[in-house]
C-alpha cells in the first residue's frame, strides 16, 4: 500500500512501543477504547489482545479501512470520518482514547479531545515531540486550554527510526488524566476566544490585555506578561471578566 503524505501516514513499527502504549493505557475488562488514525492497524491488533469490552477506530482514509475491515472481532466498530470534527460523546460511555496522530492535524485533534471531555478521563498520544513539550509547558493558548482539564505526563521520546516512513521530527508519547474537580468551563469557544486574544502578543504587558481593576481583584502584578501566568491565574482571570461583565450589563 502507499502511503499518504496529506494524511501524515508514518506507521509505528516498534514493537516496543506498541506493547509500552497498551501498557500505558492499563486496560480493564468493560472499557471503550477509541483509536484515532489505526492506520494500517499495527496498534489495533495489540489493543484487541486486552479484555476490552468495544473498540472504536476513526480513520479518515477509506484505503484503509477497507484494510482494517479484515479484522475480525466484533468489539471492532470503524468509522470513516475525520477525527478533528468527530462528535466523539455521541458514541456513549466513558472512553480512553488513543493514537499515533497525524502530526499535520495533530493540534486540532488535541482541541477536539478537550472538547468532548465530558466522555474522556483519559487519553494518550503519540505527537510530534516539540508539540508535547509546548503542550507541556507553554506558553500558548492551546496548552493553557488543554491544561485547564487535564493534567498532563510526558510518558517517554520516540526516535523517528521507529517509524515507517521515517518522519522529519522526533516524536513523543503524552499521556492526558482529566482533573478531577469537573466542570469550571460552561461555554468552552467562549474560554477558547479568551484565551486565543490573551495569547496573541504574550510577550506585551498582562494590563495591554486586561482591566486594570479585575488584575487588582486578582491580585496580579499588571506589568507582568501573559506568558508569565499560571493557568490557575488565567481561568481566575476569564472568571472575573464574566462577571464583571454580566455587572456591567
Ligand atoms: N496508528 C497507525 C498509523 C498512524 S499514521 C500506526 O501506528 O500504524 C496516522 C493515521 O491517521 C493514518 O492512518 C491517517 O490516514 C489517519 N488520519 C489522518 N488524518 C486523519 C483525520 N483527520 N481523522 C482520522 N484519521 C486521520
């Protein structure tokens, strides 16, 4: 078969690896299991050796599926469709996701996880190994967003050998635990618009972006940068500035 660059197609080959995921994933009898992008299904076959109860794939591209079709276990339920728009809660229960990402849609992927939380405690990715250290670490909207109902490990490097084709980055395993103290979040576009204006120009002074009195509330110096900021500090900050506007109303 030939491999698809639009897709993002590399094709994880160590066994090692593969065995260090399903590991990862400590997988019990009953759980649902989503796989994004199995591609040709090296990691789905080493899943289908767990007692997991239903094993859902999303994979975008139909050449594959139609291999993926050859596997014969009625936990597997494929669907062709894109991943980065996929309403991921309508399939029901709590799910553990999992995927080596295609690195090009990789962030949007991450973006869609965060969104249907509700239905996800867990998940783990392979992604490009800078894309997991700025997720990491910061600063930028999508780390902070992704952050604020998720703790985040850095489970372990993947050299690029590993793969088939080889691709040009380094790659890394991040693992996703949903925080336990729920919902602080109603209306998330609305967090992603104030997060997404809070972090463009991160490096300007925090009072170029917020009202001075709801730093002072805050109790935040407003020289400091927005790239200085704890996510507690930012989700205290989105707070305050609903409420202050609902006051002004
Ligand atoms: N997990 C597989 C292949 C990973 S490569 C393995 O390790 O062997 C990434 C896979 O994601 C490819 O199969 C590609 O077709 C698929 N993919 C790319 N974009 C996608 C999208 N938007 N939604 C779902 N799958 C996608």
């Amino acid at each position: 078969m030939r491999l698809k660059k639009r897709y993002g197609q590399h094709i994880l080959l160590s066994k090692g690896v593969i065995k260090a995921i399903v590991e990862r994933l400590s997988i019990q009898e009953g759980d649902i299991l989503l796989e994004i992008g199995p591609g040709t299904g090296n990691l789905t076959r080493e899943l289908l050796n767990t007692p997991l109860k239903k094993l859902y794939l999303i994979e975008i591209d139909s050449q594959m599926v139609h291999e993926l079709k050859k596997i014969e276990d009625d936990r597997v339920e494929i669907f062709l469709a894109d991943a980065t728009q996929f309403d991921i809660c309508s399939l029901g229960g709590e799910l553990k996701l999992v995927g080596n990402l295609p690195y090009n849609v990789a962030s949007l992927i991450v973006e869609n996880t965060v969104i249907h939380r509700k239905c996800i405690p867990f998940a783990l990715f392979m992604l490009q190994k800078e894309v997991a250290q700025k997720l990491l670490k910061g600063p930028s909207w999508l780390s902070t967003f992704v952050r604020t109902f998720y703790d985040l490990n850095y489970v372990m490097s993947v050299p690029a050998r590993f793969f088939f084709p080889k691709p040009k980055v380094q790659s890394a395993l991040l693992e996703f635990v949903r925080k336990p103290d729920g919902e602080m979040i109603e209306d998330e576009k609305d967090y992603k618009r104030f997060l997404t204006k809070l972090y463009s120009m991160r490096r300007k002074a925090i009072k170029s972006k917020i009202e001075e009195d709801i730093l002072k509330m805050a109790n935040i110096d407003p020289l400091k940068r927005v790239e200085e900021l704890s996510v507690a500090h930012v989700l205290l900050l989105y707070n305050l500035s609903k409420t202050h506007e609902v006051d002004k109303k």
